[in-house]
C-alpha cells in the first residue's frame, strides 16, 4: 500500500483528498493530512460571508467525518516542520516522523505584508483565515464601544475589496488604500474600475487611489496612516489585504527547487524537482506563475491524483484566469486577455452609468474572434461570452450584440449543444460540456441532481449553473424525453401544470392538493409555492393558509437579520400627505423604530418585535394606511415622478395614473416579486425601464415596457407597445401579469421569464396586443376578479383573535425575546453585530 502525505488542508489539499478517494484505486493509498489550523478545510472563496449569515461550520467544505469515512487521517493543528528528501519522512511540531511514497505540498499562501513603519502595532490584521476574522469582530467590538468605527483596507484587490466588505460588515465605515492608479488593476481597465469604484462609494466605502503608504501611526494602536503625498487618512482598525506569498518555506529548507520570487517549480504532471514530490494550489510556480484562483488550483489536484494513480493527465501549457465573481454586491468578470488592443484587434465598450454597467469586449477587427473581456455590473452573459472566447466560436455579424444584445431577441449562443464537447462548462471543477452529455446519454445520470453529483458541476462559485441547466435540459429533448420542471418529490407537476390543476379542480387548500395531486407531507418548497398559486387564483391572503407561507409572509412582515421586523405601508405612487407623514413619525418614536426612504417611494420602519407588529399595524390602518406586501412575491412598489403635476417637463400624469396602478394590483401574488414604475417624460425620473413593468409618457399616450429588473442581474425592460391611452395600458397590463403569473416557474422574476419564453419578447407581443392565443378576454376578466377580492392583509389580522395568536415570541408564554440587542447608528439604532 502506497502512502500519501497531504501538507496542507485548504481548498486544494481537500480537493486533492477527494479526488483521490473517488478514484478506482483508492484502496491502495493510505493517506494522512496536516492541516495547521484547528478545523477541517472551509471555504475560503466565501469567507467574508462569515460576518454576514456563515457559520464557521456552513463553512467546511467537509466535516472532519468525511474524512474518517475515507479511511483518510485527518490531524489539524500540526504543522510539518521539516522534511527529508533523501529518506522520504516528513517531521511535524510534535516532533512525529512519518514516512511517505507520494508528498503532496498544498500549503498555499500567506497574506504579504509590506515593509511599512509601524505595522506591528495592535489593531493591524491580515484577512486570511476564520482566526483572524475572529480577532478583527473582537477588536470592532471594542473600538465601537468606545466610539470608534473606522477601518481601512491596504489594498484593492480582489482580496481587498473582500476584506472591505468584511468590515463593512463588521458595522465599520470602511475605507480601501491602493497604490495603483485604480481598484483591481490586474483585472479591469480604466473604464471597468471607475464603475466598480462609484458602485462601491455608493455604498458608503471611501477609495484612495495613489496611496503608498509610509508610516502606521499611534501609541501602541493604529491611529491613522499616513502616506507619501503628504496625506493622511484617520483609521482605528488596519485590513492589510496587499497580495499573497506562496508558503514554500518548508520546501525551500528541505533543498526543493524554489523561484527566485517565491513558489515551488513544478512541471506539467505537478512534479517538483523531486518526482516523489508534487506542488498544487498557490505554492506551486507553473510556468513562472503563481495562481490565485481556485479552479486552476483543482486541475493541480486532479493531475497530481491521476500521475500517482498512474494516469496520463498533465496541466495544459498556459491557465485560463477568467473569472466571475460577486464584490460587495456587484458583478464582476474577466476572460481571456481582457485589455488587448493592437492593429489587429479592437475593443468595442458599453457604459451605462445610471445602470452601473461596464461591458468591453476585445474582438479581431475583421469580426472574426473574440479575444477577451470585461463585464461589470451585469455579468450575466459571462458563461456564452466565455465559450465563444475558449472554443474560438464564430462572432455574430454584428460583435457589438455581444453586450448590446441580439436584435432578433434570440441567443447570441444559439443552442447550448452547438458548443463542441471540449467546451468547459464549469470551470471551478474542470467539467465539460462532452462529460455532462454523456452522462445523460448513457444514463448515468437522468436530471440536474444526477449530473451534479456525479461531475460536482456548479458546487464550486455556482456561476455556471444557467449553463448547466440548459445543457442538461436540451440533452434529455435531444434524446427525445420528456423535460418537466417539477417542482419537488412532493408534486410531479411543474408551477404552471399545478396551477392549472387547482383551478380546473377547484382546489383550496394544501392538504386537498397533496391528497388529490401528490404526494407524502410537503416540504419547504413545494408549501410556499402552492401558497402562491391559491393567492394567484384566489387572491387568498397570506392569512388563511399559514403553515404554507414562507417566514416572512408567516408574519406580514420582513424578517431582519437581529430577528426583529420591519413594516412598510403602502404609499401608492409614492404620494404621501403631510398628515400621513406625521403619523408615520409618530408610530416609529413610539416604538423606537429605525425608519429609512426606501429606493422605491417607501418609509421603512425597522426593529418591531414580532408581538409590536399588530399594535403597530393598528395605529397605521386607523390612520388609513394599509399593507405595503413588502415581504411577499407580489406587487411591492409603482414608483413615479411628479409628471405634469409640477414638473415643467411633464406630458402627463404620471402620479395619478401610478397610484391607479398601484391600487388596482395590490396584494397580487405571483412567482416572484413585482415592481413598476410611471416616468411623466422621456427624462424617466422613475426609472420605468428598471421595473418589472414600467411606463414613460410621449407623445400620443405611454409607451409599455416589461420584463426589466434590478437586483443581480439587471435587464432592461423591453418596449411592448407604444402610444397607448390609459384605458388599453391597462388592459394590456392585465394580460401580461396574469400571462406570467399562469406561466412563469416558481421564484422566476419576468426578465428571466421573458428569456426562457420561446419566442421571446415578439412572442409576448403577439399573446397581448394581438391576442393570437384567443385568451385575452379570458386574462382581464381573470384579472379583474382578483381586483375585486382584494382585502389588506394587516387588517385581517388584527380583527381576527385567532391570527393575532400567531404575534407571540414563544407558543406557550406571553414574554418578549429579551435577548434582542441594538447599539446606536446616527442618532438611531441598528442590531447588535452577531
């Protein structure tokens, strides 16, 4: 039996480890890993969710069980000190010596910290492990009780910016020093970065540029920074997050052959100059690079697994780094050579600064090839972009579609299976396109939940999951099977078949359903979507059903991360009287509420307890408010401008028709949440096209755009009709919301739904303005009847004694939760940091 010696137990260490005990000749290795710290290998990727919902355990990439269940030795918290080549030992802190066959080296990098004065002083961390996360919460904790609150981040970087969110996260007003001339210079041009940054500084994150840092000052504990332009910047709490050094101390000592800045030569079959040695993840040097990136760490692991099982694999001659990624809520990503531009190749750039979305892509100027990229913002396209890039795929006639979009409506990709079988879906675990297709063709595996099991495809940074799901789903219709959405094991119908079912059978309620349509006790998925299918033909209030709800349709209100609520009347079109502002004030000193404008025409009210909402709700409807569904998939917000009312620029109305739309569907549910906007001129103060519909007055009536969206992927919404008059506005809206609410999977907003719709945006057309489906009649009277059994859902419940019951922290006793804590934010209260 051969014995294998793991340094190291990081993301690549553990890859490592599972990838060889899935090999068929597991059973002739016996295998022992060191890991330095305390726990079993996390995720790193994603650490800074660590101060936001992650726990260090949701964190674990595999608890310590798995490995007891591989027969793999798992010793944390030992570090390798020494080893010997010549006799194949490696000697631990303990001062154990172990022998090995095979030494695998996967001791990654360590944060470099720059020669700067005074760095050694407390309140200076590296951002690198969950222990140095623990000791940055502790010393917030103490700086913000003594009314301190300002960290900064010595680098802006990838890992800075995570590091800035961190303290963001901590509750610090964070600030990111970089040397350079602008935010992630190794992944973004100039253009990208300025987007990156204002998203950034909208978030109330400050960014120095051009900084290089001198001298930390302060008696003992950083006070502040002070660089070589004569500038400073105040800080009570120092990130340093300027770059990583490969950890090849070990090596080095032993006599590996070492790069002269660092990092273990390895060759194409992860070999160091000792073939009984191999190097993967940041400490091995590849061609005279160090890569930082998770997935050409897991090829390491892979190819270091299939040389010591005698296989053939070898790393390819140049590494990939494309790649997408989430930075403090923005979208970012990079592929091939993203700032080449010569004679032969040009860059073609799309800018929307009210949207926050850079798109620039490197194509050969005969229109020929695709070289690279970069997309901020909006990184949706990413995955089509990547394999036109990788495989060298044909360009459209038009390149600029790439980021403008096609004109026709249609795929830029055209059908995932025209990809060739080479191409790499899922970058992070190495999965093409050919292994996912023959997995299905030779029945392997029969859905998504197969293929991700058996290939690990998208359990990595989860960005090629659309792509996966499409290629399975044309693979199954390739071959001829059935495709069905269904919604969980409980129910074998997709949403649209199972609302069809309960209307044509007149079913009500989610016992009834499972009786005659399904099957076992429901779960946590197919409740809340069965919920939302009775409230989208019934217009059943959240009220009458609610085991089925989700939590915060439960309590009729949004669920906050301290586990008080938050309550949002209604304020159609974002009109609001004087007296109704007062009341508003009034409720929230009463209660102690934190209260905040929202982005769409809203007045939050943060921090009620679960059993002050019905008081609250009380006081609010008296005074004629009533629910504003902020916590529901449904109609949340109509936002509007002042229009012709005030503005000099107004062609009409838009206040007074926003508040018609906004009343007229109130309390609808649908699949996921709705939102519109009414903008009184071509200026579009409101935003209509951010919106799930949205309309802009022109000349001769308004002119109806749908399907838009913020959030994570924002799109556009697309113009449906033009030169509308008010009465045919909405019945067109009518058609459209109950078109998608009948059709549209669970939680799929319309801008998703409006992609998958075959035919796409000239299809929609034809259903609502042309009615080629002979159903229009049908969906404005199906409309109008929800219209009309509209009744407010707070109302409901504080009338109702029995649903007041459900208002009480604890089923059996009337106290409070006592343990709920705030601490002071500008002169109001925000939760206690967990």
């Amino acid at each position: 039996m051969k014995k294998v010696i793991v340094v190291g137990n990081g993301m690549v260490g553990y890859k490592f480890c599972e990838k060889l005990a899935a090999h068929a000749d597991f059973e002739g290795f016996e295998v022992i890993v060191f890991g330095e710290e305390p726990r079993p290998a996390y995720d790193r990727v994603h650490l800074s969710e660590y101060f936001a919902d992650k726990s260090a355990e949701e964190l674990l990439l595999a608890p310590a069980n798995w490995y007891t269940d591989h027969q793999i030795e798992l010793r944390t918290s030992e570090l390798v000190t020494q080893i010997d080549l010549e006799d194949k030992k490696i000697t631990t802190h303990k001062d154990t010596v172990f022998e090995y066959d095979y030494l695998i080296l996967a001791t990654g990098s360590a944060p470099f910290v720059p020669p700067i004065k005074g760095s050694e002083k407390a309140g200076v961390f590296v951002y690198r492990t969950i222990e140095d996360l623990d000791a940055m919460k502790s010393y917030a904790a103490k700086l913000k009780a003594k009314g301190k609150k300002s960290a900064a981040v010595l680098g802006g970087g990838l890992l800075g910016l995570e590091a800035a969110n961190a303290a963001k996260e901590l509750g610090m007003d964070a600030h990111v020093v970089e040397f350079a001339q602008r935010l992630m210079p190794r992944q973004l041009d100039q253009g990208a970065s300025d987007m990156l940054q204002s998203k950034i500084e909208e978030l109330g994150i400050g960014i120095h540029l051009s900084k290089a840092t001198e001298e930390i000052m302060g008696d003992g504990a950083i006070e502040r920074m002070d660089f070589a332009d004569d500038t400073h910047l105040d800080a009570d709490m120092l990130i340093i997050s300027a770059g990583i050094r490969p950890r090849d101390e070990l090596a080095r000592a032993s006599g590996l052959q070492v790069g002269a800045r660092g990092g273990i030569y390895v060759n194409e079959k992860m070999q160091t100059s000792d073939s009984s040695v191999y190097a993967i993840g940041e400490v091995a040097l590849y061609n005279e690079g160090i890569y930082g990136l998770v997935a050409p760490g897991y090829e390491m692991a892979d190819v270091a697994v299939e040389q010591i099982t005698g296989g053939e694999k070898a790393m390819a001659a140049s590494i990939d780094m494309s790649t997408q990624l989430k930075l403090i809520g923005t979208e970012v990503a990079s592929f091939g050579d993203p700032f080449v531009e010569n004679h032969d190749v040009v860059a073609i750039t799309y800018e929307n600064k009210q949207r926050g979305i850079y798109k620039r892509i490197n194509v050969a100027k005969d229109g020929s090839r695709l070289f690279g990229g970069i997309l901020v913002g909006d990184s949706s396209d990413y995955n089509t972009l990547f394999q036109i890039y990788y495989n060298a795929m044909k360009l459209p006639e038009n390149p600029e579609d790439l980021i403008l979009g096609s004109r026709g409506g249609e795929s830029i990709l055209g059908s995932v299976l025209d990809l060739p079988d080479t191409a790499q879906i899922c970058s992070c675990e190495s999965v093409s396109k050919g292994e996912i297709c023959e997995a299905i063709q030779d029945g392997t595996a029969a859905n998504l939940k197969d293929i991700v099991k058996c290939t690990k495809a998208t359990t990595g940074c989860g960005g090629c999951k659309p792509m996966v799901v499409d290629l399975v789903n044309e693979t199954l219709k390739s071959l001829g099977k059935e495709v069905k959405d269904t919604i969980c094991e409980h129910f074998e119908y997709s949403r649209q078949e199972l609302y069809d079912l309960v209307k044509v059978k007149q079913i009500t309620t989610f016992e009834e359903a499972l009786a005659r349509l399904g099957k076992g006790c429901g779960c946590e998925v197919c409740k809340p979507v069965m919920a939302s299918i009775f409230s989208s033909i019934y217009m059943e209030t959240a009220n009458k059903q609610p085991v089925i709800q989700d939590s915060n349709d439960r309590f009729l209100a949004n669920i906050q991360r301290n586990g008080t609520y938050s309550v949002v009347p209604r304020v159609a079109g974002g009109e609001i009287s004087p007296q109704k502002l007062i009341v508003l004030g009034e409720v929230a000193k009463k209660y102690d509420l934190y209260t905040k404008i929202t982005g769409g025409q809203r007045i939050d009210l943060f921090g009620a307890q679960l059993h002050e909402l019905p008081l609250i709700w009380k006081e609010l409807i008296d005074a004629g408010f009533e629910s504003g569904h902020a916590y529901g998939k449904s109609l949340r917000t109509v936002k509007s401008c002042v229009g012709s009312t005030w503005c000099r620029y107004g062609m009409h109305e838009s206040v007074t028709f926003a508040i018609e739309i906004e009343n007229r569907y109130r309390g609808l549910r649908s699949p996921h949440k709705l939102k519109g906007g009414v903008s009184g001129c071509i200026r579009e103060c409101a935003e209509a096209r951010g919106k799930d519909f949205g309309l802009i007055a022109v000349d001769g009536g308004w002119n109806l755009y749908v399907c838009g969206n913020g959030g994570a992927t924002p799109k556009h919404a697309i113009l449906l009709a033009e030169q509308l008059d008010d009465e045919t506005c909405v019945k067109y809206l009518d058609r459209f919301l109950m078109f998608y609410i009948r059709t549209a999977a669970p939680l799929m907003r319309t801008a998703p739904w409006l992609d998958k719709l075959e035919g796409g945006i000239e299809y929609l057309k034809k259903v609502v303005v042309e009615d080629s489906l002979g159903i229009a009649e049908e969906l404005e009277l199906e409309m109008q009847g929800l219209v009309n059994k509209y009744e407010c859902e707070w109302k409901q419940a504080i009338e109702d004694p029995e649903m007041m019951g459900r208002f009480k922290h604890f089923v059996n006793s009337d106290e409070t939760d006592e343990t709920i804590e705030f601490v002071s934010l500008r002169d109001q209260k925000m939760p206690k940091p967990w």
